[in-house]
C-alpha cells in the first residue's frame, strides 16, 4: 500500500523548528519524570504550548511529529519495563550469583538468610505449563478445526463468540472456582494431603490458554487458500484426508505460532496459581509428583510482594525477569513464524 | 434403444444398511459410557449409587462387554463380506501407535500391580504394545482397527463386572499423591474407552476405508467443540446459579411521588402541590460499600473503582495507540524502524499483568505519593490496554480501502486533513470495536491493581473523584467550581478483581454468598464488554459487505 | 456517495443522542436510589464522607490484630448515638455522655462533629505484621498493627530505628494450636511441646506417629503462615527460642489467619497455629503440654506461663498524633477492650498494663 507522501508533496521539506521543539520538550518529560519527578510539570507544561502553538500554526507538521512520539512510545514502554525490571533485580543477583537459577537442593527460600533461590518456581511453572498445554493444544487445535473446516455455518457463528467470550472470563474467577470446587474435590475424593495441587493449577491455565490456541489456529487454518483444498477434493480425497494432508501441514506455522501464544499465556498466568496454591517454596516429592503444592514464578510474586522488602522484593524483580524473558522469546518466535507463514503462502491475513 | 443392464455401482456409496446401524449403536452405547464417566467425575452419581437396580460399576462393565463383543461381531460380519464394507490393506500407522499405547499402558499396569514386577514391567508391557501394534497394522482394517479395540473393551468389562476392581478398590501411584478410587478408574477408563469406541464404531459403522476414518475423525472432533460448548456454558451458569441469590438480595422497587411545584391556593387555605411519579429502585449489593451498620453488604465501592480505572486506561491509552497506529500504517516506511515498533508491540502484549504490576511498583509508585493509587493502576492498565489498540487499529486503519485516500488526494487535500476527515472516521468502527474487547480484559485483570492500587479489604465507600460542586463564595472570584475531586485519584481502591481476590484471602468461611455475588458482577461486566464488542464487530463487518 | 450518507447519518445519530440525553437527564430527577422509600419515613442515616475535606486515619498490617481494629473502625464509621445500648451504650461502663460514639472519643482529643458524620475516616487494610510495619515506616499508614515486636519482625533494623516505634499493646493472643476436626476426633486432643515442634521441623511426617492418634494413617498437613507475618515470628520465637528458626516441616503457608482458618477446617489432616479469634467448632484447639504444665482451651490460656502467648500491638512512628490517639485511645478504654477485644476472643489487658498503655498516649485536650 503506498502512502500518500509518496505522490504529494508535503512541506518544503526541511526539518522543522516546531518538530525539533516537541521532541526536545516531550524528551525533557519523560527524563524529568525518571529522574526528578517534582519537574515534571515544566517541561510538560513546556510541551503542551509547543503543541498548542504548532496545530494552530502548522498543523501538518505538528500532527505528523506528534504521531511520530506516540509510536516511539510504545518501544520507550518496553524498553523501560526491560530496564526497571533489571536494575531492580541487580541486588539479588549480586547477593546469590548463577545459584539463584541453578541450586537443585533445599532450602531454597529464606529471607532472613537472604537465600533466594528460584529453582522451585521455575519447576512449578515448568510443570503447570506442560500440562496446561497436554490441554489446550490438542483439544484447541481439534477445536480450531472444526470451526473453520468441519462446523456448518449456524454452529461456526454460535461457536466464535462462544470461545471468545471464554477467553473473557476472568482468570480471578477461574482462581475462585478452582479454590472452591477443585481443591475441596482433590482433597476429598483423590486424598491428595495438601490444599492446593500443581495439576488443579494445570488443569484450570489450560482451560485459559485454550481459547487463545482456538483463535490463532483458526485464523491460520481459515487462511490456507482455497485452491489448495479444492485441488485435493478433486483428486477424490475425503474432507479430512484434505485436513490432515493439505491444509494442517500448509498452516504449520501458524498452529505451531498458535501454540506458542498458548504457551506464553499459560506462563505469564497468575491469579488462578496464586489462589490455587499454597505457598511453600520446596520442591514436590518425588520430583515428578504432579499432585504436590509449591510455587510458580507469578504466584511468588504476587503473594509476597506486599511483605518484601529490601533484597527480597529484588528477588522478586529477579524472578519476574526470568518470566519476562522466557515470554518475551516466545513471543519473537511466534511473531517469527506466523511471518514465515505469511510469505510461505503469499497472501495478507 | 436397449435398456443398460449393467449394474452401476454408486459414486459414492451412502448408507451401507446393516453395518451403518450397528455401528450407529455401538456409537450410542459408547457415548453414553462416555456421559456416565463425566457424571461420575461431577458427583451427579456415585460408582456404587444404583441405577435401575444395578450399580453404576456394573452398568460401565455391561457397556465395555456389549461394545467389545459388538466388535468381534462387526469384524466377523466383515470378513465374511456379509455386509457392504470398503477396507482398505491396513488401519494404518496412526490407529497402529493407538492401539500399541493403550496395549502398553494396560499391560504396564497389570505387570506392577497385578504381578508386582517393580522396574521389569517396561518388558511385558513392550511386548504387548508391539504385539499390539502388528496386530493392528498387518491384518486387513477391519480386523485390525476393530479386534484391538474388542480386546481392550472386553477386558475392561471382566475387570469390573469380575469385581478385580470393586467398590473398594484404591491405588498410589505416586507417593505422597493422590490415591485413587473405583470412581476415579471408572471415570478414566469410560472416558478414554468411551472416546475409543464412539472413534471405532463410527470408522466401523461408515464402511472402513477413507470415508470411515473421515467420520471417526469428525465424531472425535465434533465431541470436543461440543464439550468446550458445554464448559463455558456450564463455567458461566455455574457462576449465575450461586452468584444470583446473594447479588439480587434485598432489591426493592417502588413508586413513590415526587412534589414539584406547590404554591399557597388562599380561598381553601392549603397548599396545593404537584406530584409527578418517581421510580425508587434500590439494589443493595451494587450500591452499597461493606459497613457494620448495613443490613446487606456490597461492592459498589469495587464498581466504582473500575469504572475510573477503565476511563483513565482508555483517555490514556486510546489517543497514543491510535496516533502510533496512524503514524505505522500512514507515514512510516517499512524499515527498521517500523520493524522495531511491531516487535514491541508484540512483545508488550505478551508480556505477563504480574510483570505490568511490578514495573508500575518500581517507576510509577515512588513518583506518584509513594503509595498504591488510582492514577498509577489507571496508567500501568494503560499499558496494557496500549498494544491492544495499537494493533486493532492498525488492521482497521488497513482495511480502509486506498481509493478513499486517492480520491482525497486528488482533490488536493493535505495528508492529514485526508487522515482527520476520510480515513479515521472510516476505520472508527474497528477501533472502537478493538478498544471495547481490549477494555473487557483489562477490567478483569487482578495482578496489577493487586500490586499498584489495593487498598483496604472491605471498603465502605467509593472514591469520591466525579464531585461536581459549584457555589458562590464570599470572595474573589465568588464563584465556586469544582468538578474533579483529584485527592481521591491518589489514594488506594478497591477494583472489582481485586475485590474478590480479597474476600477469598479473607476466609471464605463467613462471606462465601458474597463472593460469590462478587464474581457474578465481576462477570457480567467483563462479559458484557465482549459480548457488546463482538455484536459490533460483527454489525459492522456486515455493514461492510453489505 | 460515501460523504453524503455519512453526513445524513450523523444528523439523525445526533437528534438521537440528544434526545436521549434530554430524556436522560428529566428521568434522572425522578430515580431515587435511597435504602428507604423515599417520603416514607425519615431518613435514620446520612449520606456521611463527603466534604472532601474530613480527615483520614489509616491503619493497617497484622491479620491477627485486624478483627480488633476493623470491627472498631467499622463502630467508628457508623457512630452510633449513645442510647444505642448495642453498639455504644456508654452508661454501662461508666461513662458519662450522650454524645455519639466517634464524636466522643473524637472530642476527647479536640476533634469535633456534632452529627451523623464522624470526625474523621478511619480505613484498615490487611496484609499482615511485616507489611504494615513496613507501610508505617514509609509513612504511607499512620497505625503499624503487628502481632510480634517490631524488633523481630524488622531484624535488620538499627536500634535507633526501632526506638522511633511507639508501642501501644492493644490486647493479649494466647496463640492456640489447631488441627482438623477428623484429626481430633480421632484421638488428638493434647500434644506435647517435644512432638510439635517436631512436626514442625519435619521429622514426624504421618498422623499415626503422633501420640493418642486412633485413626488411619494419612499424612501431616502442616499449614504455617507466610514469613514476615507476626503470628509466624512469634511462634518461632516462642516454640524454637529464635525468629530465624527453621521450620521445612511446612507444607503449605498462607499469608493470613482468615486464610490458614479455611485451610485448616476444609481438609481433614491439618495442624496448624493461628490465633484466638478464629478458632471455631470446624477448627478445634488441642491442650498443649509444656514443662508438665497443661494448658486447655479456654481456661488457662491466658496464663502468663502460656509460652505461646503474645502482646498484639499498633505500632506509630515517630510519636502519637492527637488523631492516632483518639483512635487507640478508644480500644484502650474499658468500653474498647470489652467490645472489640474479648469480644471477638481475644484476652484484655490487665487493669495494670491498662493503665501503663494509657499513660503512653499524648494528653488529652
């Protein structure tokens, strides 16, 4: 698509006073903001008459700088959660070194010793998320199948939104009805000894990520170009031997993005584990017990952040590192494949 | 001209008669095994409740037998061609794997319990998966896709009408885990074994072949949208049943008369007044906060502090993600830069709300009163509410087709005259759609207000932020105006989500009924948000094409 | 043409909103949203915390200590008049005054209101002994409640430092130990110190290696509280002599008492401790022995010699304002420890360290 700056001229072209002004003003904000907050308000104040003076006189110009800030917004966001999440963690790495992600033996948590140790985190997430995945990528692909391939079209309008608006609910009311329904149930009917189980978790963050991996999947199955399909109906295969032969291997990349997406959220998921849970930093024994009561990385962070301080609350920093970093790779692999998808196939999605 | 009298064979050969109606039943019979093990596993009956006079054990066991030796029939049928079927050489790899791993578990199982082999039981159960395995694959599909099948039904129904497992069996199997139960065998054996004989009796019942394995395959697929159908309608109604009663305590609804004009009439000395009917609706449970001296507690305090958290999101996030949106799809070049932006996004929108709520604790706390506040969680939901937009629009702003910006510009309009008058308002739709499902997420989301904005447990009373007040004072500028109460915005709140997330810490024992209440007006309005985005999706793709 | 459908369009959207938002607005004048029918009878309560401009008083921190001044603050906010014999009733404890609840132990200290209205807000939040210590410290609450000293609970604070903390000691937790009721009914019903605090350290793993257990063998489901909570503080520095004591016998830990409650009367295998004013029929609580001594539920708790007895305190920083005052100074009173104390289980003060507490606060105006 080509924009209109290419066929119209705009300006006369030199680099103006009013853009060289916003994007001094708006930079001084932000900086004034990270350094001296108590600032803040003159340079912002600065900005606003800028950006008053440059609509009322040069409007063109103005709007299109403006634009340009906000867009750069959205890198600055993320660059400063990178950057604050990591200074804020720099004490407990210093205090504990590589041990922090790689000590396999007990204790691990001890505040008043200052021992952090994340290894029982990132087991609990590890296993909460295999299963919630063993969940939501088969049935979520099987689901995504039969909305774009199988459903008539009364059951594909009824079953979209449905999804969707399973995607909606909350993940405090999953948490709540997986306190209330599901550990009472393990503990009474499965004998389980604690209150609170990793597979309850896994079980309910799989029920979440599922809708995730239905939407993704179906718009990369939906996106296989039709020829492709009615060149193998008219070869004599069935429907299904189409699927699993034509289409599901053409849009790989897009149901494997799908499960990726589906992984990242199952991660990144925190109330339903907090909840869930009861929240004592061991390993589960033997180490494969899926029915035994630790911590995740976002259940640790968000019942202990009221109560840390100093070296602990930089510890949790650490452990919300970690998490940022697994998701945020996950997502650039995702993000990576669906473009590979793209251009494998040649069209717009 | 001579009449054809070679026979025709159909096309394709519909309703194979006989085979299709036993498979129709064998389909039956396992999908109501399959319902009994999901009515086991919600406790609607027990493994030892009766049921037409037999326990629910022995009705299991009989529906293992019928469909193991429905099999056996259906293979015999088969081969000796007494009914139209189209086999082809073999089942196949795929069923081969099925029937090999359920061979395998079976024989595992029976190897360490049964025999007590601790680590040997890898062998016999190795074996048993080849065996299996061959014995799927080599013979003619419909004696290797059905026989395996009848074996595994058939030993299923022995071991629980023999009574191997009874009514009082259990099991470990991992130490310090869970121990199981008849019903939690019967529940795990009739769904995997109900599943396996709907998938074999619908391959069996449509003849083999490709268009047999088309219809198991269906069958398979069909029951798992069905069962997620089933999950949100019963997550959902589950909900509204135990949440109705506590959140429609104590409404009262009335009439009563408003007086509006009355003056001094002099001839019958008294005041006649004007009366206009006034409708009195009080609802406790969203009007009230939780007081000692109110009869029913409520959340109206949580109400209204998502009610502010979500205008503040959306008057902060809406502008930057629309103007980013207009900038990437209408100024930019596709470069590094642009690259570099999209890669943000994206990975701004997977990052984790626990991670949003710690960056919110570590900037924006200190620099905005050192303590939780509605501004900051009114930014760090900004944050997230940001990629959202940003990239719903930008699909919007893409979908507006060039001609409108060619038209424009051929009238010599300015470009961003073109994008303030033609395309926003044309993309309008799909932003507001975008920003309304982006709004649904963030009102539920708890980790962030939990780290930024929670205050007290049980408040009492909303933050008072809209206060229109005007007065004439007694000196300069003698007049009064106050419209925003801006003390308020920095003082902690409570959150829907994080209304409930408090009243599960604070014990569940006394306030069940009101949480609840509280996650049944949680979801209504996180759900209404989606369900009035997507009805407006779909109105306007439908304007669209129209 | 596009334009043209658009601008017609936005004409009839426009009378539209208009006219519904006249509608709106004279409908608004006739939707009352009152507890009462309106013009039925007289109002009984007042709209009360507007202005904008009332002060605020904020406390918060320990669960333990959280019945106790929430349930004052919850008395405070509905400021009952003085014939209410229920909630206020100051005749029955010789006080002499017919004013209502907050504006009398408001006025005490110089802070007036005349009606419904309190004179100031009070709000509690709950998170436990550490945090609020913590918040106090940071100046973001002006009331610390704790249930262990604030030496224990900050140990890498300075001496300096503690002493900024003034100490007000609202009542007295005998801290009891609970378990399951299955587990009591089937025989446990008193346990010595020895057998607890292995429990605790992990060297006893299953029910039937406990003494006067009957029942079947199951495993110990031992509930403890979240480092940094007072109640966990001062349990391991009564049971184990020190706070940094450890204790991986633990398998689940809860960040407050509310919670440990539920844990505890949900499952059938529990032990766990907690504090006087959760104890229920669904949570019981066993007869501890220590140095021969019994202590029984219910009787002797309260018994200096209980070792697991503790001071539960609201902590200022930096002195106590005239404000903080007149809010202690009501829990203090002998109105206060009978209403909001005892009666939500808690022991009173002795009429000694009454007096010694009340000597603490700034004097009255």
């Amino acid at each position: 698509m080509s924009t209109i700056s290419d066929r119209v001229q705009i300006g006369t072209g030199r680099p103006s006073v009013v853009s060289a002004a916003l994007a001094m003003t708006i930079a001084a904000t932000v900086l004034a903001f990270l350094v001296v907050p108590g600032l803040t308000v003159y340079p912002l104040v600065a900005f606003m008459v800028v950006a008053a003076y440059g609509w009322y006189a040069h409007q063109e110009e103005t709007a299109r700088s403006l634009m340009f800030v906000m867009t750069a917004s959205t890198v600055l966001i993320l660059a400063l959660i990178t950057v604050y999440l990591v200074v804020k963690s720099i004490p407990a790495f210093r205090i504990m070194g590589v041990d922090i992600v790689l000590k396999t033996n007990g204790p691990f948590w001890n505040p008043r010793e200052k021992l952090y140790a994340l290894f029982p985190m990132i087991w609990g997430t590890l296993i909460t998320t295999l299963i919630a995945i063993c969940i939501a990528a088969p049935l979520g692909v099987a689901g995504a199948l039969f909305i774009s391939e199988i459903a008539p079209r009364w059951a594909r309008e009824l079953l979209k939104p449905a999804v969707e608006m399973l995607a909606g609910i909350p993940s405090i009311v999953y948490g709540f009805i997986g306190f209330v329904i599901i550990n009472p149930y393990m503990m009474n009917e499965l004998s389980v000894s604690t209150f609170g189980s990793l597979i309850a978790v896994g079980i309910v963050i799989g029920v979440m990520a599922l809708p995730t991996v239905v939407s993704v999947a179906e718009d990369a199955i939906a996106s296989v170009p039709g020829p492709m399909k009615d060149g193998s109906l008219a070869l004599g295969a069935t429907n299904w031997q189409t699927m699993t032969d034509v289409t599901i291997p053409a849009a790989f990349s897009g149901v494997t993005a799908a499960v990726l997406l589906g992984v990242g959220r199952a991660i990144g998921e925190t109330m339903a584990a907090t909840v869930i849970l009861g929240h004592a930093q061991v390993l589960p024994e033997p180490l494969y017990n899926v029915f035994g009561n630790t911590e995740t990385l976002t259940s640790l962070i968000a019942s202990q952040y009221g109560i840390a301080s100093g070296s602990q609350l930089s510890a949790l920093f650490a452990a919300g590192v970690v998490l940022f970093v697994t998701v945020l790779v996950i997502s650039i692999a995702s993000q990576r494949i669906e473009a590979r998808m793209k251009q494998k196939l040649g069209g717009e999605v | 001209m001579a009449v054809d009298s070679t026979p025709t064979n159909d096309l394709v050969q519909e309703g194979t008669g006989r085979l299709q109606t036993i498979g129709y039943v064998l389909q039956a019979v396992a999908l109501l095994v399959l319902v009994a093990s999901f009515a086991l596993l919600f406790e609607v009956v027990d493994a030892q409740s009766l049921v037409a006079g037999q326990s629910v054990l022995t009705w299991m066991g009989l529906g293992f037998g019928v469909l193991g030796l429905g099999f056996v029939a259906v293979a015999g049928l088969s081969r000796a061609d007494l009914v139209e079927s189209t086999p082809i050489k073999s089942a196949g790899v795929g069923a081969g794997i099925v029937y090999a791993l359920i061979g395998f578990v079976v024989v595992g199982l029976v190897s360490s319990q049964t025999l007590g082999l601790q680590t040997l039981w890898v062998i016999p159960a190795i074996l048993a998966g080849g065996l299996v395995f061959l014995g799927a694959v080599y013979p003619r599909e419909d004696i290797g896709s059905t026989l395996p099948a009848a074996g595994f039904m058939v030993f299923a129904g022995t071991t629980f009408l023999t009574g191997t497992i009874g009514l009082d069996w259990t099991w470990q199997p991992i130490p310090n885990g869970a121990v199981f139960d008849a019903s939690m065998a019967l529940i795990v054996t009739g769904f995997f074994g109900g599943l396996l004989g709907a998938w074999t009796a619908a391959r069996a019942g449509n003849g083999f072949g490709s268009r047999g394995r088309q219809s198991g395959a269906y069958l398979l697929v069909s029951v798992n949208a069905v069962a997620m159908a089933a999950l949100l309608f019963a997550l959902v109604t589950f909900v509204a049943v135990r949440g109705w009663a506590p959140m429609t305590r104590g409404i009262k609804t009335g009439i009563f008369w408003e007086p509006v004009y009355w003056f001094y009439f002099q001839p019958i000395q008294e005041y006649v007044i004007f009366q206009i009917p006034g409708l009195w609706f009080y609802w406790p449970f969203t009007m009230e906060g939780a007081a000692l001296m109110n009869d029913i507690n409520g959340v109206a305090p949580a109400i209204i502090g998502t009610f502010w958290l979500v205008v503040g999101a959306i008057l902060f996030a809406v502008p930057l993600g629309v103007g980013a949106a207009v900038f990437l799809t209408e100024y930019a070049e596709q470069g590094r830069f642009t690259q570099l932006v999209e890669i943000s996004t994206n990975g701004l929108w997977s990052t984790p709300s626990i991670v949003y709520g710690l960056f919110g604790l570590a900037l924006l706390v200190p620099r905005l009163g050192n303590s939780n506040s509605i501004l900051t969680g009114m930014l760090v939901l900004g944050f997230m509410l940001l990629p959202l937009v940003v990239i719903t629009s930008r699909e919007s702003l893409k979908s507006v087709p060039d001609e409108y910006r060619d038209a424009s510009a051929a009238l010599g309009v300015s470009q961003w005259q073109t994008i303030k008058s033609v395309v926003l308002p044309a993309a309008m739709p799909g932003v507001i759609t975008g920003v309304i499902l982006g709004v649904g997420r963030i009102a539920g989301e708890t980790a962030p207000i939990l780290l930024v904005t929670g205050g007290s447990p049980f408040p009492s009373t909303g933050a008072d932020i809209f206060d229109p007040r005007f007065a004439f004072t007694g000196q300069f500028p003698w007049v009064s105006l106050n419209i925003v109460n801006v003390d308020p915005l920095l003082q902690p709140s409570s959150a829907l989500p994080y209304q409930l997330y408090a009243v599960i810490s604070a014990g569940l024992s006394e306030n069940l009924s009101f949480a609840w209440g509280t996650a049944l007006v949680l979801l209504l309005v996180v759900l209404g948000f989606y369900a009035i985005g997507i009805a407006s999706r779909a109105y306007f793709r439908r304007k669209l094409q129209a | 043409m596009y334009t043209q459908v658009m601008s017609d369009r936005t004409v009839r959207r426009r009378t539209l909103l208009t006219g519904a938002a006249t509608l709106a607005a004279s409908v608004a004048g006739c939707i009352s949203t009152s507890p009462t029918k309106p013009g039925s009878q007289p109002q009984t309560t007042s709209d009360g915390g507007d202005g904008g401009d009332t002060q605020l008083l904020k406390a918060g921190g320990s669960s333990t200590v959280y019945p106790i001044t929430n349930k004052a603050s919850s008395y405070w906010g509905a400021n009952p008049p003085a014939d209410d014999e229920e909630y206020w009733g100051p005749s029955q404890f010789g006080i002499e005054t017919d004013e209502r609840l907050a504006n009398y132990w408001g006025g005490i200290y110089g802070f007036e209101s005349s009606d419904a209205t309190p004179p100031f807000n009070v709000t509690v939040n709950l998170s436990h002994s550490g945090t609020g210590l913590e918040n106090l410290k940071a100046g973001r609450i002006d009331i610390g409640n704790s249930s262990a000293p604030v030496s224990a609970e900050l140990p890498e604070a300075s001496e300096e430092e503690l002493s900024k903390f003034t100490n007000h000691v609202v009542g007295v937790d005998a801290q009891p130990i609970v378990v399951s009721q299955e587990i009591y009914e089937a025989g446990v019903t008193k346990m010595t110190g020895d057998t607890l605090k292995a429990i605790y350290r992990g060297d006893i793993t299953d029910w039937t290696d406990v003494p006067n257990y009957g029942g079947p063998s199951k495993q110990i489901q031992c509930v403890g509280r979240a480092e940094g909570s007072g109640t966990d503080t001062a349990f391991r520095v009564n049971l184990f002599g020190s706070p940094d004591a450890p204790m991986p016998g633990v398998d689940v830990r809860k960040g407050q008492n509310q919670q440990v409650n539920q844990i505890v009367s949900s499952s059938d295998n529990a032990i766990a401790y907690m504090a006087l004013a959760f104890v229920s029929d669904s949570t019981p609580a066993i007869t501890l022995q220590f140095k021969g001594k019994e202590f029984v539920p219910g009787e002797n708790l309260s018994d200096p010699d209980y070792p697991l007895s503790r001071d539960l305190h609201s902590y200022t920083y930096e002195g106590t304002s005239k404000l903080e005052a007149a809010f202690i100074n009501m829990i203090l009173s002998d109105y206060g420890q009978e209403v909001f104390v005892k009666a939500v289980g808690y022991a009173a003060l002795t009429d000694e360290r009454q007096q010694e507490e009340r000597a603490k606060l700034p004097d009255q105006v």
